[in-house]
C-alpha cells in the first residue's frame, strides 16, 4: 500500500518558520514529481509548490514566492517544505502529493494531476 506522511505542522506565530516532512512509504517516489497544496478552512485545495524528481527546478505559487523552499532527498524518500515568514493567511491543512509518471522535468501544478496523497498537516499561524 502506498502511503505519504506528512509530519511538522503546528502553531507558529506571524513570521517564524516551520519545516514540512513528507515521507513516501509503500513504494519510492524517487523518479516522480512531487508537489505540496494547501486547503484552508472553507476553501479549495491550491497549489503550493512543486519539485520534478530530480530537484532541477522548483515552482512556487505567487502567494509563497521567496517565502517557502521546496526540496527532496531522494535517498530517504522525502520531500520538504520549509516555510518562513509565516503569515496568518498560510493557515491551512498542508498536503504533499505525487503524480505517478516517472522522470518528468516539469513541475505540475493542478492538484487533479497528482495521484498520489497524503493525509495532510495542519499549520496554523497567529497574528
């Protein structure tokens, strides 16, 4: 069974840091693109970022632009999203999410092309 997990959500004040873990288990997500959405209360589900399988680009929504880092370490089957200067408005259920094709440079935006989903990590900033 295939399985993501993500983990390091929590509380934060406006302007701290927070990093997001998402661990694939079941099967490795080496060869795949990755990406990481959010949904807050009450809304749909938007794109956060998203990093093809060989990390040789990265592509950020224009609400996290220079805020947030994605990045994956292959060898541990892990993907990360490094959150700084946190706002009030990145409070949501953040989900990481794989597509099942292998080996594409491109970094995909649509959550309805991803295939593969975790159960998601709440992040709440205060104000």
């Amino acid at each position: 069974q295939v399985q993501l997990v993500e983990s390091g959500g929590g509380l934060v004040q406006a302007g701290g840091s927070l990093r997001l873990s998402c661990v694939a288990a079941g099967r490795t997500f080496s060869r795949n693109t990755m990406g990481w959405f959010r949904q807050g209360p009450g809304k749909e589900r938007t794109f956060v970022a998203a990093i093809p399988w060989n990390g040789s680009r990265t592509l950020y929504s224009d609400s996290v632009k220079g805020r947030f880092t994605v990045s994956r370490d292959n060898d541990k089957n892990t993907v990360y999203l490094q959150m700084n200067s946190l706002k009030p408005e990145d409070t949501a259920v953040y989900y990481c999410a794989a597509r099942s094709s292998i080996f594409e440079i491109r970094a995909v935006t649509g959550p309805d092309m991803y295939d593969y989903w975790g159960q998601g990590t709440q992040v709440t900033v205060s104000s």
